[in-house]
C-alpha cells in the first residue's frame, strides 16, 4: 500500500530470512504516540512493526500471523490504534492519527483474513486516503478539491459572477450599509459632547446653575440624546432594509447555484456516480450550497461592514488623539497572528467534522435505501453497529472541535481586548495631568467597544473566506465535469433510428485495467430479437449498459444504423432505446406519473392504453384511486410483479425502436410471469430486442442466442444450433432442466 524506505525493508528483509513483503503501511505517529513514523510490515507468515532510528531501523513486534486471533483497528480520541489479540492476550500494535485511518482499516481487515487463511481482499480506492499533491493534506471522498489549495481569486471571481444579474439591488445594499455603519460611530462622540460640554459645565457650578444656562444646557441636553436616538434608529431601520435586500440576494444566488449544480449532476456520466456515495453527493447538494448561502447571504455583509466599521474608528481615533490611538491599537498584530494560528487550527478540526458528516450521510443512504435487504437477512445490528462507527467517528471529531473552540477562543478574546487596560491607564493618567478630557477616555472606551469586535472578524474573515470557497471549488467541481454529452450541436441527429446495432470487437472494464468484455464483435439486424445467456458476471448487463451509451467502450465501437454511438445525440438515442430493469424503479409519486415518465405528455387514454398492453390495468382499477394512487417511496407500497407491470406500460408508452430487457421476470411468480411474458411479446414487436435472463424458458421467442463467459463471446446461434453444438448453452440448459425436475419431485 506504501512504499518502503530502503533501509526498513532491508531490516525486514534480514528477520524474515529474505522473505518477500506482502503489506507495508506507514503511520504517522511514533511509538510514543507523538508525531513520528512507523511501519507495519507483513510478510507471508510473519507481521512486523519497524520504526527508523539513526542507526538501525527498531522492530517493536515481530508476531507471527498464525498466532493472530483477531485484529481491529480501534478509534480512539484523536486517533486510532491497530490491536491484536495474540494468542488470547490483546497487543497494541500502532498508533496512527485520524488521516490514517483508511489505510489500517484495511490492513485489520487483510490481515484477519489471512489469519482465517482466507483470500487477503484487494485494496480499492476507499481503503486508500486520498492527498493533495501539493501539500499533501487528506482529501474528501469522491473531490479533488484541497481545502489549502484552494484558488480563492479564481474562486471569489466566478461567485462574483453570480451578483452580475442583481448590480441594482447589491448597490442599494451597500450603501445602506455604509450608512447604517456611519451612524454607528456617531454615540461614542455625543457622548464626548454631553460629558464635555454639557456636564461638565454643570459640574462647574456646583449645583448652583443660572437660571437662562440652564435652560441652555437642558436644550443642548435634549438635542444630544434626540441624537442618539435618532442615529439609532436610522441605523437600525437601514440595517433592517440592507439585511432583508441582501437575504433576499443571498437566497436567490444560491438558489441559481443549486439549480446549476443539480442540472450538472442530472448531465453527468453514470461512471460518475460508480465512484461515489449517494450520501456524498447528496451533501454536496445541501451542505455545500448551504455553506455558500451562509458566505453569500450573512458572511459578506458580515466581513464588509466589520471592516468598514474597523477602518472608520481607527480613523476617528487617530483625528481625536493620536497617542491614545496608537496605544489602543499596539496588540492588534499579536492578536492577528494569534487568530491565523488559532482558527487554522479550528479549521483543521472542523474540515473533519464536516468529512465525517458526510460519511455518515453515505451509511444512512446506503442502509435506509437497502432496508428491504438489511432486515431479509437480519442485519438491523449490523447495520447499527456501521452506524455507530461512524457516528461515534464523528462524535470524537465534533467533541475536539468544541473543546478546541472553548479552549481557543477566550485565549484570543483576552489577547484582542488587552488593548483597553492600556487605555484606562493611559487615559486615566491623561486625566489626572489634564491633558485628556473625561469625555474624551470615555469616547474612546466607547469606540474601543466597537473595534474589537470587528477586529476579530477581520482575523477571520479569511478562515471564512477560505471555507467558503473551499466549498464553492466542490460545487463548482460538479459543474465542471465532463457530462454525457459534451458538445450536442455536433451530433448527429437520428430522429427515426431503424434498429440496426453493432458491436465491433468492444473490450470495456468500469476499471480499465480490468476489462469485463473482451472483443465482442455482434451484428444485429433490425427488428431481431437477442437473447443474451450466461452465468452471472459473464457480461450481459454491461453489453447493455454500453447499448444505452450509460458507459463508453475502452477499444472499438458500439453501432446503430451504422453511426458510431458516440456521435449519435442523446436526446435521439435514450428517445428510441427503452429499458425494462431487473429491478424497476418508481418514483414517489402516481400510478400515472410513473407510466408517463417516459412521456409526460401523454393523455390519459394513452397511459390507459399502455398499462392495458402490460397487463397492469385490472390491478390498478382495484386500487381505491386507480391511477392516482400513491407508489410510495421507489414504488415499496406495490408488489414486485406490479412495479414490473408499470415499468412494461412504461416502456410501451415509450415506443422504442429498441428494446433492453434485463431479467423482466426474475423475481415474480409464474402466474404474473405470465402476464409479464404476454405483456412482453406485445412490447417486442417491431423492435430491436435484447434479453437477459437466467431463465432460458423465457428466450423462447428469440431469433438468436448470445452466450457470454467471462466476458467473452463464446457461442451465437438459434437454439436449435447451440443445443446441437452441446457447449455453454446446452449445458445450461441441462442443468436448469435438472434443477426444475428436481424441485418439481420436491414440490
């Protein structure tokens, strides 16, 4: 899985007697459990775990594999630990930190195989932990976007682009702002006037005020605080109107992104989801965009009027004393420095936090999806304990978070407000010599109040920022993949296909290093219908998966009516290539909606039509709604044989040239086979067929028979010509034979 050093593998090699190294991992901590290295090396028989040293490399473990009754790779606070029971004795072999969990769960994994004398599982792409190239910091799954590597200019840019269409609306916003900030500044220096000018002057005659002064100083008095309210309330009432214009901004941006990237994720390639989890992408959706509405709607206001407010007090400031002013400002860079260390810290945290919020995203999906499944065979504990897993995974991630953010977070407070004590002493000793007035310190404790607040978002604001575009690099990674159809204008256009279809020596593999056909080479006339036979893995869905251009073939080409697949557009080609699945799926929704997916324009009499033609009618009059009963969700209110039924009257209202039939009656009765089958031979005529299935019964009406093993074609013919041949076919034929008599004699 690693590479090993030349001088650990030289160690290894001279304590296991020259033995080839099966499995190399290294961690990321040492022994002690400080940042360091070791390596857990395996051999055939023998498991091994080496640190380097200045002089010769240190084995810790030298265990062999036969005396392994088990090995996890345990999470612990921070970390985790690969543990060994060892002959009933539990030993800790390595500790790794949290970014290399992937890579030992994976050796646990090989490793209790190999100790079960099992097959050792191949190591995927998920047991890898995938890095940045350039600095080499861990990746999520299924994005190459590195959080610290992020073009941000690049990134503010194409957002910035969104604003283009709202210009009107963002300008009223900001000047609503930079007024509503400039009537911020202005108690702080009424306050100076009323205790300077008005007050004080009062204080000065010891109670003994004239009577016409006083007069004037109660006018002065009531114009001061009529001030501080009125700035107040303009204030406000402008904050009101720039927070409601820039939510409204702020939500309709992120609602044009969403619907971008959804449109993008509907174009791309089915290869592309192959890789990632349903849950994963699904945050990308929602968290992602999430994070944007935050940037684009609070964030940029948030940044933009802190920073104003942060400039015009430190300009108000300097204006009224200079020296009072440099000293408020004198621990302002040792803050910033602390808060770049201390929220590039929070970052790291909180990058795991949101990691992990996905991967449990993807259990929940997954599981919930499959629940028919996890409760068939019993697996609800199984299933529990998954969660559990990554759930407690992300419990450890979320608690370090907080404790770092509680810890943290009144360090920098302190450090950001230290500031103010200078001042009162400064100021106070100012006061004492009257140099400074009492209304002047208190003016600037005042705007002191309202600098550092700021000054702390400002330390920030490129933590934000870079979180933010870290997230919009995610969305926009979506976008910016190759979807199906690169360039339409340049296809050709096939609106009438006759139903010719070739496949020329195609060699394909999900992997590409690993093919799962190799050259098949088939010419199918128009009308013809294929069978297609063989043992599960042999190929036949992935035949049909390239038919419906879901993948590319790696070497040669699939044809139609003679025209490379490839340059044929997509709208023409999936309008005549219908597909009745193994497993039909229905959306949430009607009866009727589900038969006129393929169509959304049909009218009632032709949905009616269609489902009378798949033998779904009588069954759906007897639902209390008829065609507007609820499917439910993927269609589970509806048995197996009626989600077939609907997907056949979808087909048909369809009308394809060509047909996929891939194991339309595997899982159902033989009474609503029959059906099925009578619905089916309607649906094949005129039309380019391919089959699937396992029960070759079903392949009766087939022109020919395509026998597929390991990928390879091995025979084609009638039936008549492959049971004469006595091959593949014949015997499978045979054995399916023996097996229905014999469960005919069990019946």
């Amino acid at each position: 899985m690693h590479e090993l050093p030349d001088e650990i593998e030289s160690r290894v090699r001279e304590i296991a007697d020259g033995a080839d190294v099966d499995l190399a991992v290294e961690s990321d901590l040492g022994p002690d459990g400080l940042m360091g290295k070791q390596w857990l090396v395996t051999t055939k028989d023998r498991l091994y775990v080496v640190s380097p040293d200045s002089g010769i490399p240190i084995v810790h473990h030298d265990i062999p594999v036969k005396d392994l009754n088990e090995i996890n790779a345990e999470i612990q606070v921070g970390g985790g630990c690969l543990i060994a029971n060892v002959k009933g004795e539990f030993v800790p072999l390595v500790r790794y930190s949290n970014a290399m969990a992937k890579e030992f769960g994976y050796a646990a994994r090989r490793l209790q195989s190999v100790a079960k004398g099992e097959d050792a599982p191949p190591a995927t792409e998920e047991d890898r932990t995938r890095r940045c190239s350039k600095c080499n910091f861990p990746l999520e799954t299924g994005s190459d976007v590195c959080p610290n590597c992020v073009d941000k200019a690049r990134a503010i840019k194409r957002l910035l682009a969104y604003i283009g269409p709202y210009r009107l609306l963002s300008g009223i916003a900001a000047a609503l702002m930079l007024g509503s900030q400039a009537m911020q500044l202005a108690p702080p220096y009424l306050t100076k006037i009323l205790l300077d000018d008005i007050l004080k002057k009062a204080e000065l005659h010891k109670g003994t005020v004239p009577l016409d002064m006083r007069h004037h100083l109660g006018f002065m008095l009531g114009i001061i605080v009529l001030a501080l309210v009125g700035t107040r309330v303009v204030s406000m009432v402008m904050g009101i109107f720039q927070s409601r214009i820039t939510a409204y901004l702020g939500s309709k941006m992120i609602h044009d992104i969403r619907l971008q990237l959804y449109a993008s994720l509907e174009r791309l390639t089915v290869s592309y989801f192959d890789k990632r989890q349903t849950g994963a992408v699904i945050s990308r959706i929602s968290q992602d965009t999430n994070a944007l509405q935050e940037f684009l709607a609070f964030d940029i206001q948030y940044m933009l009027s802190n920073t104003l407010i942060l400039v015009l007090v430190i300009a108000v400031l300097f204006q009224q004393n200079w020296k009072l002013a440099a000293l408020t400002i004198l621990p302002a860079p040792f803050a910033s420095i602390a808060a770049m260390i201390i929220f590039t810290r929070l970052r790291w945290v909180f990058s795991r936090v949101w990691h992990r919020w996905s991967k449990l995203h993807g259990v929940m999906s997954d599981s919930l999806q499959g629940l028919r499944v996890v409760k068939a065979f019993a697996q609800e504990e199984k299933e529990v304990n998954r969660f559990e897993r990554r759930s407690e995974a992300l419990y450890l991630a979320n608690m370090q978070a907080e404790q770092t953010w509680a810890t943290l977070l009144p360090i920098l407070w302190f450090v950001l407000t230290a500031g103010q004590f200078i001042v009162w002493y400064a100021g106070g000793i100012g006061v004492i010599d009257k140099q400074v007035t009492v209304g002047t310190l208190v003016m600037f404790l005042g705007y002191i109040g309202m600098l550092y607040g700021p000054l702390q978002i400002v330390t920030r604001m490129w933590d934000w920022i870079g979180r933010s575009l870290a997230a919009s690099e995610r969305v926009f990674e979506i976008m910016d993949s190759q979807p199906e159809e690169v360039d339409p204008e340049k296809q050709t256009r096939m609106p009438n296909i006759e139903g010719k279809v070739a496949f020329n020596h195609v060699t394909f593999g999900y992997d590409k290093n690993r093919p799962v056909l190799h050259d098949l080479d088939l010419h199918v006339e128009a009308g013809e219908m294929i069978g297609l036979v063989g043992h599960s893995g042999a190929g036949k869905s992935t035949t049909m998966n390239l038919l419906a251009r879901f993948y590319i073939a790696q070497e040669g080409n699939v044809e139609i009516d003679g025209v490379d697949i490839r340059d044929i557009s997509l709208e023409d080609l999936r309008r005549q290539v219908g597909i009745v699945p193994q497993e039909s799926y229905l959306f949430s929704g009607t009866i009727a909606e589900n038969i006129a997916y393929s169509k959304p324009e049909a009218t009632p009499e032709e949905i009616i039509r269609a489902a009378k033609a798949a033998n779904a009618h009588d069954f759906i009059v007897n639902f209390s709604d008829g065609y507007e009963t609820q499917v439910g969700e993927r269609g589970q209110s509806l048995s197996g044989g009626e989600r077939q039924r609907i997907a056949i009257a979808r087909a048909i209202l369809h009308d394809p040239k060509i047909l996929i039939l891939d194991e339309a009656t595997s899982s159902v009765d033989s009474g609503t086979e029959k059906q099925i089958q009578e619905a089916l031979a309607r649906l094949v005529k005129n039309r380019t067929t391919f089959a699937i299935a396992h029960r070759l019964s079903t392949l009766s009406h087939a022109n020919r028979l395509l026998v597929l093993e390991k990928g390879k074609m091995v025979e084609l013919g009638t039936h008549e010509e492959l049971m004469a041949k006595d091959g593949v076919y014949a015997k499978l034929v045979k054995m399916q034979t023996e097996i229905a008599s014999q469960v005919a004699v069990g019946g």
